[in-house]
C-alpha cells in the first residue's frame, strides 16, 4: 500500500512539474517585450505619457486663454460704459434748429403715359409642344 501511495505521489509531483514548465514558458512569452503582452503594455504605457503631456499643454493653453479673454472682456465693458456716458451727455445738448424752409415754386411732373400690356392666350398647340 505504501508504494502505491509512493508511486500516487511522484506522478502527482512530475504533474506539478509539467505544468510549473508550462506555466514559465506562457509567462515567458507573455513577458517578451517584441511579441507578447509586454510589448502591448509598453506601447500603451507610452501612448499615457504622450496624452498626459498633451492635456498638461492644452490646459496651460486654456488657462492663458482664459486670462486675455478675461482682459479682453474688462476692456469692452469699460469702452461700453464709456460709450454710455457719451451717449448720455448727448441727450443734454439742445438740438440744432432746423432752417426755415425756403419757398420754391411747385412744379408739378407731368403724369406719364400709361403702358398697355398684352397679354397673349395660350393655344393648344402650345400646350402639345410644351409637354
């Protein structure tokens, strides 16, 4: 019974060490820079560095933007109630007098002549030769 036992036992262990081989060389391969996994993780992890410095470079972009735009947005407002002012003070000046209308003789156009318009009705044979 024992030797049986012994035998259950080493063939267990010669499984284990079949799939221990197996489960290096998966990692192996798994782990290649060139072909595997690694290679995907390597190419992605330098795809994260790229777009973290472009999104880095589009807020600093955004943040100077959004300063001039501030600025610019101050400067119109100052000009507009400037402008306000302007305004204002020109409802407070009298208005010009108007001349006084200078008496010119009427003449009157002469009516022109009326038009006739012709009006042409449409034929059957038109009709045929249209369709």
């Amino acid at each position: 019974m024992q030797l049986i036992s012994d035998i259950i036992l080493a063939l267990a262990a010669l499984v284990a060490a079949g799939y221990c081989f197996v489960l290096a060389r998966r990692l192996k391969q798994f782990n290649q820079l060139e072909s595997g996994m690694g290679g995907a993780i390597a190419v992605l992890s330098a795809q994260v560095d790229d777009m973290t410095r472009a999104l880095q470079k589009a807020q600093a972009t955004a943040a100077h933007s959004e300063t001039e735009l501030r600025a610019l947005t101050e400067r119109a407002e100052a000009g507009a109630e400037k402008l306000e002012i302007l305004l204002a003070s020109l409802h407070d000046l009298p208005s010009e007098p108007e001349p006084a209308p200078v008496a010119t003789p009427e003449v009157t156009p002469e009516p022109e002549p009326r038009r006739r318009v012709l009006r042409r009705r449409l034929r059957d044979i038109d009709l045929e030769a249209a369709e």
